[in-house]
C-alpha cells in the first residue's frame, strides 16, 4: 500500500547550540520525504511510502545556517526543508 507515514525523529530541545547532528530512522525503501516541521516540540518528517518495501536505514541530517555540510554532500542527500527554533533565532536545514 502507498500512504504518507510520520516519522518523528528527535526532540527539538535537543538542537539548542548544536551546529549540526545526524538521526538514522527506519523506514520503507525508496519513501520520497516530503517535508520536516515541528510538530509538539519534535522534529517530524512526512514520507510517502510503499508499506510492502523493506525497511532500511536513512540518515536526517540537522545543519545549523553557516555550518560545514561535507557530510550531507559525502552521503547524497538531499535538501528537504528549513525549521526555525526560538522564535526565528535558531535555523536549521534539514537533508536525507
């Protein structure tokens, strides 16, 4: 079956200060992620998924604006959004 799936992926607490972090989630080979937001304090993603592909590991990477993304490009992910924490002060872009 096709559906679109929620992922939530870390607290969003969890961001404060930091210039850039990597989450491995679980889900269905070949999901397209649509977009990242918070949702209720968490970093969520929304992915259209094929519930009878296997499951495999993919890794969300968090960047702070202005911080080194040799990791991002080394692994071929892609941009998927920008979230705004405190208010507008903390930015972060998110890629898998």
């Amino acid at each position: 079956m096709i559906t679109v799936y929620k992922y939530q992926v870390e607290s969003a607490s969890n961001f404060g200060g930091l210039s850039s972090c990597v989450f491995p989630i679980e889900m269905p080979k070949d999901a397209e992620i649509l977009s990242a937001r918070i949702q209720h304090g968490v970093l969520c993603l929304w992915a259209k998924v094929n519930t009878e592909n296997e499951t495999i590991t993919r890794n969300v990477f968090v960047i702070g604006t202005g911080y080194d993304i040799s990791d991002v490009n080394e692994n071929g992910a892609k941009f998927i959004d920008t979230i705004f924490l405190s208010d507008g002060f903390l930015v972060y872009h998110i890629f898998a």
